[in-house]
C-alpha cells in the first residue's frame, strides 16, 4: 500500500516584511511537486490553501493575532492529515507556519524536528531587532515569545529543546546567540558543515532525535547560498550547496524519511525563472525517496 501525502498550501505573508512570499506555494505546485511525489508511488492530495487575509487588511498592530488565526487553522489541517495517516507537506508562505504546522503534527504524539535554516528563528519581540513574527517560531514552539502564539491549538510548549536539531545556521541576532546556547538545542553552523561535511553532520543530527518515532523536517530555503535558491526575502551568502542539500535530504530518506513537511520562505518575485521552487521540488523528491540509482 502507497503512503499518502496531504498537500496543504498557506499563504501567509504576514509575518516578515517581503511581499511575494504568499505566492511561494503556488510556484512550488507550478514546478511539479504532485507529480514529482507520484512519479515516486506516493499517492498525493492536494487539499488547497488555507484562507490568509490580504497584508493590506490586517493592521500592524494586528498581525500577531492575524498570523495566530492562520496557524490554528494550520494546526488544525497537520493535526488532522496525521490522525488519517497522510504525510503532511506544508507550503508557505513564511516561517511563521510553522506555529501551526509543528504544534498540528505534535498533537497527539512528540516528534523530532530537523530545522534547516541560515537563522535561528528564536527571537522573542524583547530581543528582535525587527520584531518580524517569521524569527519567532521556534521560540514559540518552545513556550518563549507572545502569549497568543505560544497558546496555538493547544496551551504552552509543543516541542522540547531535545527535540530539536537546527542545521545551516549563519545568520544570528545579537541576543539571539545568547539564547540559542542557552535553549538546549541541537547547534550545527555553516562551519560545521564545512569543516565536517554534510554527511556526519547529518547522520550525527539524525541520531540526536532518534528517541522520537516520527520526524519533522523544517526546510528554510535561504538555508541554501543564494547562488543555488535566489528566490528568498531574506538571502544571506555561505548557505549549503545544491550538493550538500541533495545529501542532507537523501540521508533523512535513508533513515526513514520525513513525517510531515514544511517548505517556506520560497519567494516568486525575487526568483529567476521558478528556479527556486523547481529545487525545493527537487529536495522533496529526494527526502521522499527519488535516488541517482
């Protein structure tokens, strides 16, 4: 029996400054991610977007409450893609989903998280230089920040610190360092990447959640040089590789592969010739199993 992926789309773009990042799901469905996951004997639902009010309509003052609406709906449709036994793929949108999306598929049981990103997203609106929300999930995941996301789909924390591995870190605030070693997670910078490889980096960081049955895989797409994914609002030089990327997604597909997924941060407006979203298909494919032999 084929195992079943939900796709479910959410458009949100309130939670960084950018405009674009709300078309990022549709671009990514234009470069063929049904397909790419059939072609792999996945069966593939695509569920549609979940309903994100237009930017212009939401006052700043109310984007924090506006981004915690749209991640209960999103807790709710992980939540629900799990308890049927399909693979959830979530297509941002910014990384502020992930309130939703990570809380959703921990409802009834913990997971692992694997967080891709060339950031920490661990900022709390006391220590981010610019209070945008898409720095702030991980924080929140973890019960630090604004009540109001920390509260989504269920009361308090919905991951333990040891329950995430953060990999591709190159970017950092100020007092975001300091909490990050403080918080207990998992750390692996570019220059681990580049001193160790991808490789042991990868099968060390799998380890490190192998305590969990399931796993999450949170890709940032400026987790890669801006050379590879030129399509991101927030582009930092030094990221991974097509290579190093490719590595990272077929080791987690040898060890099991992803249980949900979050693809975010993908940008149309700053892409050339939907080369960006064409990649991030092409990661999913690997993670999912597509193999060079």
């Amino acid at each position: 029996m084929s195992r079943a992926v939900r796709i479910i789309g959410i458009p949100l773009d309130l939670g960084q400054e950018h405009r674009g990042v709300d078309m990022g799901a549709g671009a990514v469905r234009y470069a063929g991610l049904a397909d790419a996951l059939r072609d792999l004997g996945l069966t593939v639902r695509d569920a549609g977007d979940l309903p994100v009010p237009v930017r212009d309509s939401v006052p700043a003052d109310a984007r924090t409450t506006a981004v915690a609406a749209v991640c209960a709906a999103a807790y709710a449709a992980g939540g629900d893609a799990v308890a049927t036994g399909e693979i959830p793929v979530f297509l941002g949108g910014d990384h502020s989903i992930a309130i939703g999306t990570i809380g959703g598929v921990t409802a009834k049981e913990p997971c692992g998280v694997l967080w891709v990103d060339a950031h920490g997203d661990f900022n709390t609106p006391e220590s981010s230089p610019s209070g945008n929300i898409h720095g702030m999930p991980l924080a929140a995941l973890l019960g630090e920040g604004e009540a109001e996301l920390v509260e989504v789909g269920r009361p308090g924390p919905k991951l333990a610190p040891a329950d995430v591995v953060l990999i591709g870190l190159r970017e950092l605030d100020a007092q975001e360092k300091l909490r990050l070693r403080r918080s207990g997670m998992t750390l692996y910078t570019m220059r681990d990447i580049d001193e160790r490889g991808m490789g042991a980096v990868a099968r060390e960081a799998l380890a490190k959640l192998a305590h969990r049955r399931r796993l999450h895989v949170s890709l940032d797409i400026d987790s890669l040089d801006p050379k590879e994914a030129p399509g991101a609002g927030t582009l930092v030089n030094g990221g991974l590789n097509y290579r190093e990327a490719q590595l990272l997604m077929e080791i987690i597909a040898d060890h099991g592969g992803a249980d949900s997924l979050d693809l975010v941060e993908i940008n149309p407006i700053l892409d050339v010739g939907n080369r960006t979203a064409a990649l991030a298909v092409e990661l999913t494919a690997s993670l999912f199993g597509k193999r060079i032999l």
